[in-house]
C-alpha cells in the first residue's frame, strides 16, 4: 500500500525508527540477511493467522470453545485451585472464538451435560477434575479426526 496507519504497542522502552518505504524497498533488494529477518517476521505471523483461522474452519465449535476454555483456564492456575470462572459473556466469547452466540449457548449446554464444565451464575465454570477430563477429551478429539483423515 502506498500510505498505511500502524498502532505498535510495546512492553518495554523501545526506539522507533521512521523511514520511507523507497528506502526500505531498496534496502530489502540489497540486504539479504535483512529480506530474511523480514520475511521470517512476516511468515511467522502469517502461519499463526492462518492456523487460527483454519481451525476455525476446520474443527467444530465444540472443540473451539472447549480449547479456548482449557486455554484460558491453565493462564488462571486452574491446578491450584479449586473452581475457576471464567470471566467472559458469550458477546466476549463469540468475539473471540469467532462462534455465533446461539451456537456458544448450544456448545456450552451440551459442555455443561457431558460434565466438562460447570456453570456459576451464568458464567462458565471448571473444577481441576473437570479441566483434566476436558483436556483428555480434546486430546481423543485431535487424535480422532487426525486418523479419519
């Protein structure tokens, strides 16, 4: 693109340098070692872009939200606890599982009847016990649909 808006977010101090994209075009044509360091930088985030969106597609939603719950629940120390709420509303939910709002209510329904999780005023819920029984039923999944295909 000609002209482009990035916002850069950073967790240390950082020093950013400005040049124009002639400049770096030329730069990337007479640099090897840096048209690598790029093009690493760029497939590495297009491999995590397009895997996550290729899950989406590929697996059901209730795979999806079920690993996005075991996700989030191993970042909120579920083993040293014992019941974890996982503080999301399914507009948070859809938003980020990219599941419609109907679906996630079906998805956590049936999560909720085959014991994998729990629901504490309204919000999803999981026992340590629940989340290894969750993790041994992803990893039946995976391994399933890895020797069907």
């Amino acid at each position: 693109m000609e002209k482009t808006s990035v916002t850069i977010e950073t967790l240390t101090e950082t020093t950013v340098a400005f040049f124009s994209r002639k400049d770096f075009e030329d730069w990337i044509a007479k640099d090897i070692h840096f048209l690598r360091l790029v093009a690493h930088k760029v497939a590495y985030k297009l491999y995590r872009s397009s895997y996550n969106r290729g899950a989406r597609l590929f697996y059901p939603p209730h795979f999806i939200l079920l690993d996005y719950i075991l996700k989030a629940m191993a970042s909120m120390d579920i083993e040293r606890k014992q019941m974890v709420v996982l503080p999301k509303t399914r507009q948070a939910l859809y938003e980020e599982c990219g599941i419609t709002v109907k679906t996630i209510n079906r998805t956590v329904k049936k999560l909720k009847e085959e014991g994998l999780i729990s629901l504490t005023k309204g919000k999803i819920s999981m026992t340590s016990e629940q989340y290894h029984k969750a993790q041994k039923a992803i990893h039946h999944y995976v391994n399933y649909e890895h020797w069907q295909a």
